[in-house]
C-alpha cells in the first residue's frame, strides 16, 4: 500500500492506472482540483485530495477540462447543460475513477490497530 504524501503522489497513481485510457493533468495552481483525468474536451473528472491529520479523502465530479467547452456550457445556460452532461457524458468516467478509488491497492486505509 502506498502512503499519499501530497498530491503529487495521487497523480502518479492515477497516471500509471489511466495512462494508456485517458490523459491525466495535474492542476496545481487550481484550489479544489488537482488533478484531471480527461477523455476528451467535454468528458473529464477532477480528481481533489483533501486531507487532515488522520483522515485522507479524495473528492471528484464530472467536468468539461477544456476552457471553451466550459464558456459554451456557461452561455448554454449551465443547469440544463451540466444535467445533460453528467447524465450521458460525466457519468461513465466519474463511475469509472470511483470504482478505481474504491478498489486500488494505493488507496486503502491501513487496519487501525488496537491495543488489547
């Protein structure tokens, strides 16, 4: 099991498992993202690890990585788009990146101890 230090070592995880599938970007200088796994300019989830001193979490939605398809979304009129995006589009990538989180080796937490 590897031990997640930062976000970097989220995305050299995500880039050895999606590598050959689909193009991993690293957003460090966003806030809430850090990184992207994109299928195509209006198919993506981002991916955010958020962590504490005893818990770490990684947080992800559906998103349109490209800055044009977002403004097209946002003058499309962004309820309507973003439901038709994340039913037939977002949909099968962010299940597809849960089902990764859920199941890799890499994010397991390690059995908590107890003393008898």
């Amino acid at each position: 099991m590897a031990i997640i230090q930062s976000a970097k070592d989220v995305v050299s995880i995500f880039e050895k498992h999606f590598a050959d599938k689909y193009e991993i970007i690293p957003t460090p200088r966003q806030r809430l993202t850090d990184l992207t796994v994109k299928r195509s300019a209006w198919t993506g989830v981002a991916v955010h690890l958020k962590q504490k001193r005893d818990k770490t979490k990684l947080i992800f939605y559906g998103v349109a990585p490209s800055l044009w398809a977002r403004a097209l979304l946002l003058f499309s009129g962004i309820l309507i788009g973003v439901l038709v995006l994340y039913l037939f589009v977002w949909k099968g990538i962010t299940d597809e990146v849960r089902a990764f989180i859920e199941t890799a080796e890499e994010f397991r937490q390690p059995p908590e101890s107890s003393l008898s």
